[in-house]
C-alpha cells in the first residue's frame, strides 16, 4: 500500500455552500512512472505480482464520476503521489464514504512505520491530527495495542465534537 512512503495525509473537506465532498491523499513514496500513471486505472493492472489487489483507484474515480465529480491523480518518480477526488456532496450518487475514525485505526496499526495526518475541514473549520501525537502522548506502546486504538477513536470524537460535525454520510 505504501509504496516506499514514510509520510501520508489523508484530508476529508466538506464544503456544504458549494455542495462539494473533496478526499486528498498524498504520500512521499515511490511515485509513478508515466506507463504506470497510465495503467493505475486499469482495474487488472498490479504492481503487486500475483497478489490479487488494485482496484482501489478505478473504483475511486468511478464513484467520484457517477457524483458529479472527478479524480485527478498527480505522481512523480522519486517525489510520491496526490490523489484528489471530489464528489457532489449531496449528489444521489453518491457513495458513504464510510468510517474514517475505523479506518485510521487500521492503517496506523497494520503500518507503524508511517506517520499518518488526518485532516478534516468543513465549511473551512477543521482540525488535524497525527501519528506523532500518539507517539508522544503514549510513549512506547506498540501502534497495534487496543489502547492505541482506543486513543485514536477518542481524540478524532472529540475533534469532530469540538467541530460540531453535521456532515452526515
């Protein structure tokens, strides 16, 4: 998933006046060539050898084109990779985007070499958090401790609680 990544920031920006869902995620790993730039939406097309995984950016670019939006992807070998999709928020089309607090749990537990940022904006208040915290406040408890998770939950509630996040999937 990483591919070579140390860093990776994962934005949610909700724009309710322009009915506008953005997700961006950059990492600072590999980054493509131009041939795979070109195949990394072709659904059967994997870096991975036999291993069957991909899909992840056809499907992607396909919800975001049924709501009204696109995904544009932007890499460079050596420099890592930015992908932005956008969504018409309240298009029918529009698929949940699902649990993001779960989400963030498992990335930062199944790959604790990463420093994760999560960044959440609506109508331009937000906050953001990151791994690095977790580090300091807990010390050396391992990424994949229940505590951990149980940390992580806590901290992005109180965050969007502190928002007073209306944005309902």
């Amino acid at each position: 998933m990483t591919g070579g990544a140390n860093q990776i920031s994962i934005l949610v920006d909700v724009s309710t006046r322009k009915d506008v869902l953005l997700i961006e995620i950059k990492d600072n790993g590999r980054g493509m060539d131009e041939t795979m730039q070109r195949n990394a939406f072709d659904p059967f097309f994997t870096t991975k050898g036999r291993k069957r995984v991909g899909l992840g950016l056809p499907m992607l670019a396909e919800a975001a084109r049924k709501a009204c939006g696109e995904m544009r992807m932007d890499s460079r070998q050596g420099k890592g990779t930015v992908i932005r999709a956008t969504f018409g928020l309240h298009h029918v089309d529009r698929q949940p985007m699902g649990d993001m607090i779960e989400t963030m749990v498992v990335l930062i537990a199944g790959y604790p070499e990463v420093n994760f940022t999560y960044k959440y904006v609506q109508d331009q208040e937000g906050f953001a958090w990151n791994t690095r915290r977790i580090e300091e406040q807990l010390g050396d408890v391992p990424r994949y401790d229940p505590a951990v998770a149980d940390f992580v939950r806590k901290e992005i509630r109180e965050k969007l609680a502190e928002l007073k996040q209306e944005f309902v999937d």
